[in-house]
C-alpha cells in the first residue's frame, strides 16, 4: 500500500507536466471590446468582456462538448466572469489620442486554470481613443440679453434668451436679486461647467464660455445723499408742490394773500435701520409771506414827494434890479428847503414801509416726498412713491400743521425748529438727516 503510494508520488511530477502541455493559452484581451460615446475631449468609453465567446472558442478546454449546450456554456462564462474580471482607468473626458488601459483583476486566475484545462495570459491592454467626431463650438452669451429691473437696492436680473442650438440647458445668474447698481453678476451656462458640457457634446457642440460677469446698472434708486437726485427731478418736485401750494391759495384763502413763497432748500431723511416701508423722505422747506386782505399800505413813491415839495420850496416871485443883490441868499435858503423836503419825503416812505409790514405774516410750509427715486421718471408727476402735504384740523381749535391768529388760518408752522421737529414726527423711524438749508 505504502509502496503503491510512493509510486503515485514519483509520478505526479511526470502527469502535472502531461496536464500543463494539454491545456489552452487563451489570452482574454482578446475577448475585451471598449467603445466611445460623445464628442471628442468629452467622451465615455465603456468597456465589455465577451466571457460566452470565450468558453465557445474553446470548448473541448471548459469541457464542453457542443456549442448547443448553452447551460454547460453559461455556467463556464459564469465562473470566467466571477474570477477574472477588469476596468478602465478612465472612462470619461476622453480626446482623441488619449491612450486608456484595461486593467485585469487576476488574483482567483488559478481556481479557473484548475477547474479547466486553459491557461490564461493575463496583460492588461492599452487602447488608444481615436475617430471621436468633433463638436461645434458656439458662444452661448450671444445667445443671451440681460437685463435688470426693480428698484435698488431691490433689483431682479432678467435673463432672456431663445434660438440656442441646444436644448435642455439654461442660464442662472449669482445673485439674482437684492442688486444695486454697480453690484456684479455671475452668469453661468448651465447648473454646472460638467453638466452643461455633456449635455452640449451629447447633441455635437460645445460652449466656448460656461460663465460671464455682468455689471448692475440702469436702476432706479432710493435716493441716500441729496447730491443723488438729479436736478431735472428735484425742479420737478419742487415745482408740484409749490403748484399744490397755489391751488389751495386760489381755493381756500379768504382773509389773506400771497405776497411771496421762497423755496428755502429741502432735508433728506434716512432711516438709521434697514426697512421695508420707507427708504427715504424729501421735505421741501418754504418761507410763506402774507398780507391782511384790506391791509395792504399804499406807497407814495418817494421821488414824486420829493419833487414836490422841492418845487414848492423853490417858487419865489420874480426878483427887480433891486433885489438882485440878495439873490446869493435867496438861492442858498431855497437849497436848504429842497434838502428838508426830500428827507420828510424819505422818512414818510420809511413809516409807510414799516405800517406794511405791520400787516405781513412770515410762517413756514413743507412738502415731502417719501422713497424718493434716482433717475427720475420722466413720464410720472414726481418721482417718488408718494406725496405729503400737511395736514390740520379747524375743529374747535386748530391742530396738526397749521396754526391761527386774529381766526386767520395759516398752513405750516411760525418757526423752522417746529417744523423740523413736526415732520420728523411723522416717520416712525429713526433717521440720518442731510440739509441744503442755510441757517439764518
């Protein structure tokens, strides 16, 4: 038994070697198929092995006997496939000339070489990436018009665009709302530079830009400095209300005229914080004077007085030989009257002067504007979002922004510091105040 065994063992050598000549050399490589999708610098390749085509061009080695055994012939490829198997170091992003390897995982080759009589020679193989068709490059910006609306800060970006000689890919823009102008905008062709150009190689073109910046402007703005409103839009403004102005004194005043309205400047109101409601105020600031109806002193021009009163001073009858002596005196004495007339006639202009004045009222009157915008609009009345004028009660005593004297009722406030105070008043926040008005 012992003896038989050595026998046996001297042997395997000699049948191992009997076993190695009678096996098949099959190189897979040969059986490794790679294609291409897409354009070329964006291509994929895919890799597949033909492990049926295997086992059928090497029947007698799997132990198969027919080709028409297709369940010997599947489970052959089955083992083929779980032992011996492969990838591609890359797949993607693929130019023509690229070289790419197919890379053999080979570690279990041994249980497949002893189940079967083949012998595998496993090299990875290297393929070079060729024939791949070339897009057409575009400019998809030409494509685009950009546009920005709203108010700043507030601003939207518009993005328009049509005739695109690709489908399914658009254009987003960072940030697309909140803009001012001068404020930049990124606008990018498709949700990402990978996305977009897979998509464009996929139907034969490619972007020569995936983004492009765009500079905000052409944006109205609130107003922040008094420097920002151009002076087409601050005439306009003052212009309505002072027409407002004149509209209630044709309407409504009784008891008094208007003698002059002197735009004094305006304050520009800011709020400290950030809100929705008001970005800004404008009040324009005016000196009102008035006269009493029936009050108004009647002037004598002054130099009429004076001449009159000179000639009178000046009549002398007509002087004999005789007299002639004493002409030296008449003369200097009726200088002298001229002199006195013409200063009486000075100092009753000056009393009839200050007897008018007695009958004038100087009180002051605003008008604001509340989000106020820059540039005007020339086709609107004024440009900001609404109009202020003051407003009072004559209810049982005057109240709000007006005041009476004597039951005559004036429309504003006696003193600017009331009327400042008055109109900061009305806005419920706190603001930064910038003036044009000169102090007196």
């Amino acid at each position: 038994m012992k003896k038989t065994d050595l026998k046996l063992i001297a042997c395997l050598p000699l049948a191992a070697v009997l076993v190695s000549c009678g096996r098949t050399a099959i190189d897979p490589n040969d059986y490794v198929e790679v294609t291409f999708d897409g354009m070329d610098t964006v291509a994929y390749a895919h890799a597949e092995v033909d492990y049926e085509k295997m086992v059928t061009d090497n029947l007698k080695a799997f132990g198969i006997k027919s080709k028409k055994d297709d369940h010997a012939i599947e489970r052959a490829a089955g083992k083929l496939e779980k032992y011996l198997s492969g990838e591609l170091d890359k797949s993607s992003n693929l130019s023509n000339g690229d070289e790419i390897v197919f890379e053999w995982d080979d570690d279990d080759v041994e249980k497949l070489e002893k189940k079967y009589k083949i012998k595998l020679k496993v090299s990875d193989k290297t393929i070079t990436v060729k024939d791949l068709d070339e897009p057409k490059k575009f400019d998809p910006f030409d494509y685009l018009d950009v546009s920005f609306t709203g108010i700043g800060p507030d601003g939207q970006i518009q993005l328009d665009y049509s005739d695109l000689p690709v489908d399914y890919v658009s254009f987003y823009a960072d940030p697309s709302y909140g803009l001012s102008n001068g404020d930049k905008v990124k606008v990018t062709f498709g949700y990402s530079e990978d996305s977009a150009k897979d998509e464009c190689f996929s139907q034969g073109y490619m972007p020569e830009k995936y983004e492009k910046e765009y500079t905000v402007e052409g944006l109205q703005q609130y107003a922040a400095k008094i420097s920002e409103i151009e002076k087409k839009s601050y005439d306009k403004m003052d212009k309505y209300a002072q027409d407002r102005f004149m509209e209630d004194v044709e309407d409504n005043w009784e008891n008094k005229e208007l003698k002059d309205i002197e735009l004094l400047g305006v304050n520009l109101y800011v709020p400290k914080e950030e809100n929705y409601s008001m970005k800004n105020a404008l009040c324009y600031v005016y000196k009102v004077t008035t006269t009493l109806k029936g009050e108004k002193a009647e002037e004598e021009p002054a130099t009429e007085a004076a001449s009159t009163t000179a000639e009178a001073a000046t009549e002398a009858p007509t002087t004999t030989s005789e007299e002639k002596k004493d002409e030296g005196t008449t003369t200097a004495k009726a200088d002298e009257k001229k002199e006195e007339a013409t200063e009486a006639a000075t100092e009753k202009k000056e009393e009839k002067k200050e007897e008018a004045k007695k009958g004038e009222k100087v009180y002051y009157y605003f008008a604001y504007y509340q989000n106020v915008l820059t540039p005007g609009d020339p086709d609107k009345e004024y440009d900001a979002q609404s109009y202020n004028e003051p407003s009072y009660s004559n209810f049982f005593g005057v109240s709000g922004d007006a005041f009476a004297i004597d039951d005559v009722l004036y429309v504003g406030y006696e003193n600017l510091d009331d009327l400042y105070k008055a109109v900061e008043d009305k806005f419920y926040y706190e603001c930064k105040v910038e003036t044009n008005i000169k102090k007196k």
